[in-house]
C-alpha cells in the first residue's frame, strides 16, 4: 500500500521527460483551438523489435475537410537519431521473431516486408483482418473479422429483398451503438504457406475479442505456434453476466476449446504465454455482474491446470500484463490516482515495485529482451501521445518518438495541478485542477466542474480529443476534474462505494469540491458550469435539481436522466442490476435508488440553462434519455438546447462532428459562464 499511496509531492515530482516539457506560456505563444486539436496527430500500436533496436508504430492524421483519417506506418531506429520513416499506409504493424521482417495490414491486404527491402510480398487472406497475431515460429497468422452466423430476415424471406425489417427472440437486440445483425467476430488463422483461412469458432454465435473493446491483447499464440489462447463470454444471456473465459484451442482448429477459466464468474481476459510455454498470465475480475471490480493478476499454470492469483495485497488493478523474456518477471500498468504508471513484479511478489512516477499515463507497453528498458506511449491531460524510453531502474523517462513537436512549440500551456479536498464524510478528495495559460491569481476566471463518466473510471492523465481539459483551460476556464466516490486508482473500497448510491457520497465529492473551488478568490462563483458525459451526465442532471445556484448552465452528453426508462432500453442488464439494484416490477415503492436517484425526479427544481448532447445510434444510453431531459427543461420554462447527431452512438468519432461538438460546448459555456468584457 505504501507504494501505491505515494504522497501527493512524489506524484508531482515527475520525472523529467527529456524533450517533452511543457511551453511556458510566453509572448507570442497560441492558445489551442477545437480546429487545431484535430492537427494533432495520433501515435499508436507501437511494436518493438526483437532485439530491441527498432520500433514500428502508426501515426493516424485527420483530414478534416474529408471528413477522415489516414494512417501511417513508421519505422524508428532508436538511439540513431535518425528521424521515423514511413514504411506503409496502414495499421497493425508485427514483427516476426526473426526479426528480418514486418507485417502490416493495408487496405488490399497483409503487406510483408523485408527490413533490407530486397523482398516483399502483399498476401490476401480473403477479407478484411482485425487484432493481426503473428506465431513465434512466423510461419502461422491470426486475426478476426466479422463472420455472419445467423440467418437475417432477407435470409428467410429471400422474394423481399428491400425489406428493412429485424426480429428477434431474445435478448441482447442491439448493442453500444450497432443493432444486433446476426454477425459474430471470429478467430482465424492461416499458414502463411497455403494462405488458407481457417475460422476456429465456425458456426458459433460468439464473440472474440469481446465486444466492443476488446482488442488483440485478449488473444495470443503458444511460443511454439501450435496454439492459441482467447477470449470470449460462452454463456446463454450475455446481457446479463460479465462471465468471459479464456479458452486454448489448436491452431487449425482441430481438437477441444479448453475453458481455463472454469469456475471463474467474472471478466476474465488478456492472456500473455510465458516465451517458455510453461506459464499464462492473465487478468480477472472475480465478482459476478461487476464490471469494475478489482483486476488480479492471475498465473495458469500449464502443465497442472492450476490459476493461482499473484500480488494477493496489492489493493490496485493491473493492466496490460508482460512476461519478462526470462519469464521470471512481469511488466504492467497501474491506474494509481490519477496516473497511470509502469509497474513490475516477480512471480512470488505479493506487493509489485513503482517502475515509474509523474503526472502522466503510461500504455501500449513494450519490453526489451533484457528488461533493462520498456517503450510505452506517455500521455498526460495537455499534451497527446508520444512514445517514450523508460529505464527500468531508474524510471527516467526519454522521448523517442513526438510527431507533434512543432504544433506543441507554437502553443500556450495549462498548468495542471493535483491537490486534495475535504469530503463531507471527512475522507480526501483527488481532483487535477487545470488553469489558462498565463494564469493570473490576482485575476477572475470562470470555473468548470468536469464530472467524469463510467461510473468508474478515473480521472487521469489522458489527452481527450472531446473532453480536452486542455482546450478547456486556452479558453479562460479552469477546470476541476474531481476524482470521486466510485473511481479507480485509489483503492477498490472508494471504488465500490458509488454502487446502489448513485446520488449519494458521489455528488457530494462533486460538490464539496465545486464550494472549496469557488470559495477561492480567483474564481469567479457567478460564472460557474458544470459539465458531463455518460455517468457525468447523469451527474449534470442529478445536479440541476439538486446543486441550487452554485452553477450559471450545464451540459449533459449523453446523459442518463430518467432510471426507470433507461432500464428497460439499454442492453447490458447486469449493469444496473450490481448498480442500482432490483427492478421496478421486484421491489417496494419508494425504497429503491431508481427512485431516489434518477434525476427525472427532480425536475420540478430545474433552473439552470441547460445544453442536452446525444447521440442517436447510442443504444448504452439510448437518445431518448436527451430527449426526455430537453423536453423536461422546455416543459420547465428552462433556458435548453438540444444537439443531437444522427450518425454517431457514445461517442463522437467523426472529424466534422467533432468540430461542431467543441463549437457549440463552448457557444453554450461563454453565453452564460463568459466574463464581462471578455
């Protein structure tokens, strides 16, 4: 626990980040715009090569007036000095253990290419292909793609062939953004010999990766190529149980699918094979219907079949799991608060060690053959991913990759602190506290009360291209991003507490720091806004009939405003069953939390001009829960507008409506929350 709990001075004592400190804010610098946020570009799936010297990663860059992305593959040469080349258009860069050569996926194919560029070759595997896994050996692919299991309607009624119809059942119907067509995501494999396809789970109504998440690090290949490990929920109603196992199967399918997850209820996920065959790490909730329980480190053990859990009094959740080439080691992230950090432990640990510290949030980790360095992607709230160096023993930290070096040059910075604040119950209070470039403490400023979604999921270190604290503080806002009741990172107790109490301890975390923040003097109270998505914006509208006057307008982005409705809309039930409980038809009138939270209840103390977002192909939090909350403010006399986006679910995703979401945020903000005269 000491570990974990570092005092707030080591957490901001960051490690120096050569080449990626923050600008000062001086004369002539730009504050950042929401057109410019879409320059930036994107770093990711960085792939380190098997005797450490290279690494392939993709940058994806936005072409706003297409209304689309592009993405590169770039090959780097660390310690050379030499500048990343592009090497492809595409994504899913792999290298073979040889490495000689490299894999990456374009739109006619996989492309192989020679390091030396004397050979290359571009296989079709007869589609599209997902979550590309190479065997050790190099001469075996994996990966997945949608595969139609179940008959449609056209199917049944082949003389109608315009009929637009669905039916159904049973349960689920439509899930996150997309109605349930009959198509399942399967795992394939092919010798890349006789380039023939295989799919492992033919004919099954099942899923792997899970849905919609779920990504190549929920499947991985024995060392010796003759098998593989996955991911997938075998169970009769998926819309009410989070019990996904883990299964190894014969590369060609022959053979049983061996659960090694029996007994196992919760989310159980993100196999990693020792390189001696001997050992698979992986991580489990073990809570049945709890999809934010504490994430274990978990060890199978090959050859008895046994599961045994690691780091047994380590009071936190791992993430991306790697075993150390000599498999004596493991690597992996932790969400510790408010950053996420690079973690490591031996096989008989029960507490792992801090590799890393700083206001930051490490990803996509990639260990060296001699565990001596680890390459990771490196984000924090004011600035996007760059790849980074970090030395194991020492922990310090060196850009190696940062394609947004020149962009960040010309811009303003926010400073972003992390401070502690009173809770009613007199427990302490994590928010990061982001203030305008060239702040000014004799000055005003107007105050944002970020409320962050989930329920659990911290506020940490992550550059948003939404929710982009950021462009929040270039705009004259200081922003609280407040990490309540009922996030991780800072122990699982305060992470289980907001379950069946949805407006309770939560909104008064959010409150007692939204009074500590504007009992400060260069806060301007009258100016204040408090805004959401998701839980956050459920949190919007419990606090529009329950804040009083403590805010000038709100925004809720797809918010959950009425309970009894969004239980029988939405599509994964054990959510709200473990969260709030029986349904309205099980339970006595008047005692249950849907009917002392939902914020629907509360609408007769409605005052606050209020900006309502949805998205219309949101099935989590289906469009109606907006509509309900935009026709409640109007039937209210209360000052709303409603934007909706027809073609987007949860989230925001295409470029344009993305710029058309930070216009109107800020168009709703600076009508009401703008100070005079500016």
């Amino acid at each position: 626990m000491n570990r974990l709990r570092h005092t707030l001075s080591a957490l901001l004592s960051a490690v120096a980040v050569v080449g990626q400190s923050p600008v000062p804010a001086t004369g002539g610098l730009q504050r950042l715009t929401p057109e410019r946020l879409v320059e930036f570009a994107r770093l990711g799936e960085p792939q380190l090569s098997p005797d450490g010297a290279l690494l392939l990663y993709t940058v994806r860059r936005i072409d706003l007036a297409q209304n689309r992305g592009q993405s590169d593959v770039m090959l780097l040469s660390l310690g050379s000095g030499a500048a990343a080349r592009v090497v492809g258009k595409g994504s899913q860069p792999r290298w073979f253990a040889d490495g000689t050569k490299y894999a990456f996926v374009a739109t006619d194919g996989l492309h192989v290419q020679s390091l030396d560029g004397r050979a290359s070759a571009v296989i079709d595997l007869g589609g599209s292909i997902d979550n590309l896994a190479l065997s050790r050996d190099g001469g075996r692919v994996s990966f997945t793609r949608a595969v139609q299991v179940e008959p449609t309607l056209k199917d049944r009624h082949p003389d109608l062939p315009h009929a637009s119809a669905r039916v159904y059942d049973e349960l689920m119907v439509r899930h996150w953004d997309h109605w349930r067509d009959g198509s399942y995501s399967h795992l394939f494999c092919a010798s890349l010999e006789d380039q023939k396809p295989i799919d492992l789970l033919r004919g099954a109504a099942i899923d792997t990766p899970l849905v919609p998440f779920g990504g190549g690090e929920q499947i991985c290949w024995s060392p010796d190529g003759n098998a593989l490990c996955y991911t997938a929920k075998k169970v009769s109603d998926p819309e009410r149980s989070t019990d996904s196992g883990i299964y190894v199967v014969a590369w060609n399918g022959i053979g049983p699918h061996v659960c090694i997850t029996e007994g196992m209820p919760g989310f159980d996920q993100d196999p990693v094979w020792s390189v001696d065959g001997s050992k698979i790490a992986f991580c489990s909730m073990a809570r049945a219907g709890f999809e934010a329980d504490r994430v274990r480190l978990m060890l199978h053990d090959v050859r008895t079949g046994k599961n045994s859990e690691l780091l047994t009094d380590f009071d936190a959740s791992v993430h991306e799991v790697t075993f150390s080439s000599d498999c004596s080691r493991l690597f992996f992230t932790v969400e510790t608060e408010g950053t996420t950090q690079l973690y490591t432990a031996s096989l008989d640990q029960k507490q792992p060690t801090a590799v890393t510290t700083g206001r930051h949030a490490l990803s996509s980790i990639q260990v060296r053959h001699d565990s001596k360095k680890v390459y990771a992607l490196r984000t924090t709230m004011e600035l996007p991913a760059a790849l980074v160096e970090i030395d194991v023993a020492s922990g310090a930290i060196t850009v190696v990759a940062d394609e947004n070096r020149e962009v960040l040059s010309q811009l303003a910075m926010p400073t972003v602190d992390g401070e502690w604040f009173e809770a009613t119950d007199g427990k302490k209070i994590h928010a990061w506290i982001v203030k305008p470039p060239d702040f000014d403490k004799a000055k005003q400023y107007p105050f944002l009360l970020f409320c962050q979604g989930g329920p659990q999921s911290m506020v940490g270190q992550a550059f948003s291209y939404r929710w982009n604290f950021h462009l929040m503080a270039a705009k004259g806002y200081i922003v609280a991003g407040v990490n309540r009741r009922g996030l991780p990172g800072f122990g699982q107790a305060w992470n289980d507490q907001i379950s069946r109490d949805w407006g309770g301890q939560a909104m008064r975390d959010l409150l007692a720091v939204t009074d500590a923040m504007q009992a400060r003097p260069y806060v301007d109270k009258a100016h204040s806004a408090a805004v959401g998505a998701s839980f956050g914006g459920f949190s919007v509208y419990w606090l529009m009939g329950n804040a009083g006057d403590r805010f000038a307008c709100m925004i809720s982005h797809c918010g959950v405003f009425n309970l009894d409705s969004m239980l029988l809309s939405t599509e994964e039930q054990w959510f709200t069953n473990w969260d709030l409980g029986e349904p309205a038809w099980s339970r006595q009138s008047g005692t249950a939390e849907f009917e002392r939270f939902s914020p629907h209840r509360y609408v007769k103390n409605w005052k606050t001009p209020l900006l309502v977002i949805h998205g219309e192909q949101d099935f989590r939090v289906p469009y109606d829960q907006g509509l309900q909350a935009f026709t409640a403010a109007q039937m209210q006399g209360v000052p709303s507008r409603l934007l909706m986006f027809p073609s987007e679910g949860h989230w925001v995703l295409q470029p344009q409506n993305g710029v058309v979401w930070q216009r109107e945020f800020f168009a709703w903000l600076d009508s009401y929350c703008a100070l005079p005269g500016k």
